[in-house]
C-alpha cells in the first residue's frame, strides 16, 4: 500500500504526475501550429513561430540548469511553470503575427527546457528509490495522448480550451514540484570521469538529431496535413493522441530491448521507420490508413530518445551526464526542431507539403541504411557502440 502514498519514501506516484503534466502540456503546444494555421498565417510564419521555442532551448536550457545547479532545481521548476501558465494567454490574445512572435517567445523562455529540468529531477528521485525509469515514463505518454485525444475534441469548440488545459497543467506542476526534496543526487554521482564524452554518444547524438529532425518536420505541420487533405479540426488532436500511446508497447519493454539488441541497434531501427512513415503519410488520403500510419509512431521519437536517455544516465559517469544530458536536450530539442520548422517551412512553401514528407522520409530511411553499414563495418575494430 506504501507505493500508493505521496509521503512514503518508495512511492512514485509524485514521478508518476510530474511525468504525465509535463507531456500533458508538450501536446498541447504541439496543437499551436493548428491554432496558427487556424488565423490564417503562411507556413513559413507557421514553421517560425513553431521553431521559436526549441530555438530558445539552446539558450534556456543552459540557464535553466545552471540556474537548478545553484539553486533548487524543484524550486526552479515551480517558478518556471507557475509562471509560463500566466504567460501562455498571451499567445491566444495576439492578433498579428508579430504579436504571437512575441507571446510565443515569452512562454518559449520558461517552457523550452520544462521536460529538460523536470526529467532531470525525476530521474534521480526514482534511482534513489530503487524505481525504474521507463514505466514511469509510460505516464507521460499517457498524458500526452489523454490530452491530444480531449483536446481534439475541445478545439471543434474553442480554441480556448487549450490553453486553458495547459494552464491547469502548468499550475498542477507547479504545485507538485514543492513535494520533491530541495536537493537531488544525480543518477551516477558515485561514479566519476574524465569529463570527455565518448565517441559512442556522439555518434549516437548525430543519429538522433537525424532522426528526431525529420520527425519534428512532421509533427510540426501535421495538422497543416489534416487541413490539406480535407480531414475534421479534430484529426490533428486525434492524430497526437495515436502518437502517444503508440509508445506504450516499446515503454513496457523498453529495458529488456536495450539489453538485448543494444542502444545504437534500436536508434537505427527507429530512424528507418521515422522514414518509412513520413513516406507512407505523403502517399495516402484515406483517413482510416492515414490515422493507422501514424501508430509508427510509437517506433520512432521514443525509440531514440529513450535509447539515447538510457546510455546517459546509465552507461556514463556522473560528471559526465550531466554534460551529456544538457548537450543531448539542446541538439534534439533545440538544433532539430529548428531545423525541422524553419528549414521545413521554407521547403513546403517552395515545393509543396507531401513533396517535403516523401523527401524527408526518404532521407531518412536511406540514412538509417548508411549508419547501419557503418555500424557492421566497424564493428570488429570498436566494440564501445552498443
């Protein structure tokens, strides 16, 4: 009964809601595109505004760490969310796209480095406990999805509810963060080293910043897709929500998978079906198909993220981690959303929505060929990727 108690030492339930609200709020700024779309604004306005928020996590996230180091990094993570509930208004009362550029850009600085800073809380919280991480991240895929499927019904509404639900979400974490100890140990403090990073997470860094570029093209101008092909307001929200909980299978096995196939073999598997997804979404107009292509879902982003996490916080010094950690967030939240929505406007602007997803994808899944032939090549002479 102990597991069932906020105030038992082993309980995870505090994990459990921080990791479901952060994701909660993560679908729903993915909606923002939608609401964009929705005022009438370009692609290219649409990819610049959506390009905002990982664009600042490249500055945020040193700050917002630095600033947890120091201080108290559940402390830091109230001030953040607390605040970011306010702010978030100001992007549903703007009434011009410079006024949303702004609106956007203030939320961006307390919301870019949220899922950052509260996995950086959460992860050491459950190895104190002896808790594993991955079934605890389940929750946050099903906030992610529970949110995304009742939001796309609230939007054929208003689009006011979804800002009213991030503000819920917001508050809720901002309140939780006061349960979590002032300070936190990091996952491998009791292992020390050299300070460098391994050739092996930088290989894997540049995998995952493939992969989670072509992904972030394709979630960023998903609902513009639902719009194009003629589908309700609601199929972007439904869309998100298969998304999510397409990544509840591969989370129930997530350890035993690494284990047995190794971190780089499972990345390389999931940038190929980034790939072959995107492919697929450009080729089909029936919503059944279009809607079921989206379960793949489940073996792309979370594949390589959870692959990359578990290297980091597992498989790396301490001292290490946390360089990793904070490279690792700034690459893949920042550099690749980035690139995923401004290069990506551009590119759907010149040549066409479904030109850019069969393009992308095909880069992908051919890139996905040349690091597996890498990977076999030299296999015999390194050992380390794994």
């Amino acid at each position: 009964m102990s597991d069932l108690k906020l105030v038992t030492g082993k309980s995870n339930m505090r994990e459990i809601f921080t990791e479901f609200l952060a994701y909660s709020n993560l679908s729903l700024t993915a909606l923002f595109s939608q609401f964009f779309d929705s005022k009438g604004y370009s692609p290219i306005q649409i990819g610049i505004l959506m390009a905002i928020s990982p664009t600042f996590s490249l500055l945020a996230n040193p700050f917002w760490f630095s600033l947890s180091r120091k201080k108290s990094a559940p402390g830091i993570l109230g001030l953040m969310t607390f605040i970011a509930a306010m702010v978030v208004w100001g992007i549903y009362l703007s009434s011009s796209f410079v006024l949303s550029f702004i609106s956007v850009s203030a939320v961006a600085f307390f919301i870019a480095s949220l899922i950052p800073i509260a996995e950086s809380i959460v992860v050491p919280s459950l190895y104190i406990k002896g808790r594993r991480f991955d079934r605890v991240r389940l929750f946050g895929t099903v906030g992610y999805a529970s949110t995304a499927l009742l939001s796309s019904f609230l939007v054929e509404i208003s689009f006011s509810s979804i800002f009213i639900l991030s503000s819920v979400a917001l508050l809720l974490l901002s309140v939780i963060s006061r349960g979590y100890p002032s300070r936190s140990a990091t996952v491998n403090n009791e292992r020390t080293g050299s300070g460098r990073l391994p050739g092996t997470f930088i290989v894997m860094l540049a995998v995952g910043v493939t992969s989670i570029t072509i992904g972030a093209f394709g979630s960023t101008f998903f609902p513009v897709l639902t719009r194009e092909l003629g589908f309700d307001l609601s199929a972007a929200g439904l869309g998100y929500s298969l998304m999510a909980f397409s990544e509840v299978p591969f989370l129930f096995f997530a350890d035993r998978l690494l284990v047995k196939f190794g971190n780089f073999k499972i990345m390389l598997f999931g940038l190929f079906l980034t790939g072959l997804r995107w492919v697929l979404t450009s080729l089909v107009d029936s919503f059944p198909l279009f809607m079921a292509l989206q379960s793949l879902h489940g073996l792309n982003y979370v594949i390589v993220y959870y692959s990359v996490f578990n290297y980091i916080h597992f498989k790396l010094p301490g001292d290490v981690a946390l360089k990793a950690q904070a490279i690792y967030w700034m690459s893949t939240m920042g550099i690749s959303y980035l690139l995923g929505s401004v290069a990506g406007g551009f590119l759907v602007d010149a040549f066409g929505l479904k030109t850019v997803y069969f393009s992308l994808g095909m880069s992908g899944m051919m890139l996905s060929v040349v690091f597996t032939v890498m990977l076999i090549h030299t296999a015999k002479r390194f050992r380390p990727i794994s």
